[in-house]
C-alpha cells in the first residue's frame, strides 16, 4: 500500500496539512498562533512556510490557485473556484524528491544522480539522503535501488515493479477527473466530425451523461483486451485516498445518484490496478488472463459462464479476441456489430456495463493510447451513445396492450439503444401496424400480423436494424 509518508517528508508533510487545513477552514479566522500550537512548530516556522508556498504557487499558479498573506497575526487567505483539494494533493506529490525520482525510473530506466540534480536544481547530498530513504521504503515493495557505471536504477521483479507503479500514479493521479481530458478532445472532434454540434452543447444530452459514457465506453472498447488481474483475495481500498470524511461526499459528487452500495462498488473500482495485458498473438488455452477476466466479470454481474447469458458472453469475448488476434497491429478496431455473428442475443446492458466498469480508470499513466476517429466512430454506432433515439409507435384494431406487448417482444435490449417508444404517430418516425390503415400517412412503416410467429419478428428486427444502418449513412 503506497502511503503519503513515501512521497513526503515532515516539511513537505507540514506545509500540505497547512493548505489543507486552510482549505477546509475557508471564511474563517485563523492566526499564525492558533497555527503554530496546532503544528507545533514556531511562528517563525509557520510564516516560512507560508513563503514558501506563495512562492510555488507563484511560479505554478495553475497547480494552487491560492494566495497568502499574514496581516498583524492573522492569515489571509482565497483559493480560486476552481481549486481541488485533490489537485493541491497531486501538486505536493509531483513537486517531491522522491516522486521525481520514481518517475526518472519508470520514464528513464537508469539515470546519472548528477543530471537528476542539475535538472530539478538539488544539491547532490539531498538527493543521496533520498535515495538511501527510498532504498528503505521501497524493501515492502520487494524493489530496490543499485547503482552501476555511475547511473542508478531500479531493480526487482517486473510483476513487482508494475504493481508498484500502478498504486503509485494511482494514488497520485487515480483519484481526479481529468484523467478523461484526451478522450474528450477525441469524443469532440468525432462529433464535429459527423456534423452533430447540436449535440456537444445540448443541456439534456449532457444531463443524461451521454457524453461521458461515450467516452468510457471508447476508452473501455480500446483497451477491451487489457483485463485487469487484481491480486486474489485482497482489494485495495486506500484510506488516506479517500481524505476521511470528505470521501464520500467526493463520491457522491462525481457520481450523482448512485446508491450507498454502488458507490462502495466505484470505491473498489477505483482502487484497482492493472498488472499484467493480454497478448494478441497467444492463444486462449496459453492465456490465463482471459479466462480470469471472464470469471471476474462474472462474478461481479453475478452469472455463472455456463449459463446462457454467460455463454453469450464469452462467446461475443471470444470472437473479439480472435479479431483482435487476427489485426494485431491495425489501427482499426473490428467492428461488433450486434447485427452480424453470434453476438446479435448478448445484453448490451451487460456488455456496456462491463465495458465501464471494467476500464475506465486511469491505473498506468502512459499506458494510454488515443482513440482514431475512425475507432471512435466504430465504437460510438455499436453503443448507440451520441445518436437521437428512433420514435417507434404501433398502430392496431387491438386493444393498446397488444401494442406494448408487442413492443417489449420486438424491441430487444439491443435495439432500445437506438429506438423508444411514443405515443403519438404524428411524432413517430416509425410506425409498426397490422394492416394498411388508410388514416397512416408515413413513410417508414413495418407491417406484421397480429399474432407474429418468431420468424415475423426476427424478420422486423432486421428491417429495424437495416433502417438504423440507413439512418447511419444519411
């Protein structure tokens, strides 16, 4: 477990817990007193550090947007409206000794300490007194520091170091929002691309989160073939992540909505990691990882895999991996469409919930690569996010149930990621009826008997879906 004690020092460690405790005491009166008896250090020390912070945040203001001043005793301080506790926290970590030096490893390899320190401006005897501390705090990890032709590096075992750096830059960066900054740009210039301003800026559709999801799901589907592998029989649920009681309101923020039990569920989600990626050019039987990511989507969906919604799934799993497989290298994604192959049954709500829950947090902070728009656009038409939903209505001499009933036959899950339903035709853009009713004045109609046989219905689900790849092309 990584602790804020790796990554700061008792100064660093002092002057964090001085901005956080001001943060969190905003519009109130605090003296360098009350201060300097609360951190018990002088005042002299308090003012020092104070110094020393607007002089960061001179040279940094967008990291702490804060400004600092002591007036006859008392501290005068105001954070801009757009600073976070969480991003003043990533601001202390980034500026640390320590976490340089991590980051020159995992980025480097091996480095020579005389270009470390000319780089960041550290007289050489501070960066060996951390390098001798690290050598320490790094022996739980199983990782250790060796030097060799005058550059240091990092040694261990690889599974090691990759769980190691997946809880560090997780417990950096995991806990932010703006991890999804590229993936908007990307979802951005898609939907400029395809002439649906309306859309970005529209009030409602951001309300309902589509953006947001299109983007997980572009995200997830890109790295579809990284199953996460989380060590058995532990979840890593950081305390100090979460800053005690301000964690779950930070929760509920992000996550508007959600009950108490999915927002324990996100917690845990978002405490996992990566540490292992599923290799293309291995077969299934040779690939352990796939098998376990299959199990552990099952369990948290609560399916068995041999049942015929697991089947289902793994068999949509399993011709993607083959595709995947076969491209290897492509930059196009095989397109799964449920119109086509084996897949046409599987719940998309299923496949679009593992799809977000599965991946759409940060664990590795350059193990991220951009989506193509041709990617996107593939990903966007298989979920259906992005795209107005098709009015479909029903017109019958029956009594309005048989309509619903109807409804709820024809339209599967799949197809209720494009089609609603409405209750008024002249709103309709499709109209399904049992006969040719003169008063009928529309273009798309389907028509079907009153009591359709699966064949009829299987059929209409095809004219449907054929008119959505239409709709598509316009």
């Amino acid at each position: 477990m990584i602790t804020i004690n790796l990554l700061l020092d008792g100064t660093q460690m002092r002057k964090y817990r001085l901005v956080y405790y001001l943060y969190y005491h905003q519009g109130s009166q605090v003296s360098v007193a009350t201060l300097s008896e609360l951190f018990q250090v002088s005042k002299k020390t308090i003012s020092a550090d104070f110094s020393e912070i607007e002089k960061k945040n001179y040279v940094s203001a967008d990291k702490i947007p804060i400004t600092l001043k002591i007036i006859k005793g008392k501290v005068v301080f105001n954070f801009s409206n757009k600073a976070s506790i969480l991003e003043i926290r990533q601001h202390f970590f980034e500026e640390s000794i320590t976490f340089k030096l991590l980051t020159a490893f995992y980025k480097e390899g091996s480095f020579k300490l005389l270009d470390f320190s000319s780089s960041y401006y550290y007289s050489l005897s501070v960066v060996y007194k951390k390098i001798n501390e690290l050598k320490i705090n790094l022996r739980p990890y199983g990782l250790s520091i060796q030097s060799e032709y005058g550059s240091i590096f990092l040694t261990g075992d690889e599974e090691k170091k990759r769980i190691f750096y997946g809880r560090l830059y997780y417990y950096v960066y995991g806990d932010r929002t703006s991890f999804l900054d590229p993936e908007k740009k990307i979802a951005k210039s898609y939907f400029k691309q395809i002439k649906v301003k309306h859309l970005w800026n529209n009030t409602l559709f951001q309300k309902r989160k589509k953006i947001k999801l299109s983007i997980l799901i572009a995200v997830s589907l890109q790295r579809m073939n990284n199953f996460p592998l989380i060590e058995k029989k532990r979840t890593y649920l950081f305390s100090d992540l979460l800053m005690d009681h301000n964690g779950q309101k930070l929760l509920k923020e992000n996550y508007p909505g959600c009950s108490k039990n999915q927002l324990n569920l996100e917690r845990q989600w978002m405490t996992s990691f990566i540490i292992s990626e599923l290799k293309p050019y291995l077969s299934i039987k040779e690939n352990s990882l796939f098998n376990e990511g299959l199990i552990r989507i099952s369990n948290i969906f609560k399916f068995h895999l041999t049942s015929r919604k697991g089947k289902l799934f793994k068999q949509m799993m399993l011709m993607y991996y083959k595709e995947k497989k076969n491209c290897k290298k492509s930059s196009t994604l095989p397109v799964l469409s449920f119109a086509n192959g084996p897949s046409v049954d599987i719940s998309s709500n299923l496949y679009l919930e593992v799809l977000i829950k599965e991946n759409h947090k940060r664990e590795f902070e350059y193990s991220i690569y951009p989506l193509s728009l041709e990617e996107c656009a593939n990903i966007l038409k298989i979920s259906g996010i992005g795209t107005e939903k098709i009015k479909v209505t029903f017109i019958s001499e029956y009594p309005p149930e048989w309509g619903m009933f109807l409804y709820r036959k024809i339209l599967t899950l799949e197809l209720k990621q494009f089609y609603e339903w409405s209750d008024d035709v002249l709103k309709a853009d499709i109209v399904i009826a049992d006969n040719n009713y003169p008063s009928i004045n529309k273009k798309n109609i389907f028509l079907i008997s009153p009591l359709p046989s699966d064949k009829e219905i299987k059929k209409l689900q095809n004219n449907l879906i054929n008119h959505l790849n239409q709709v598509s092309k316009d």
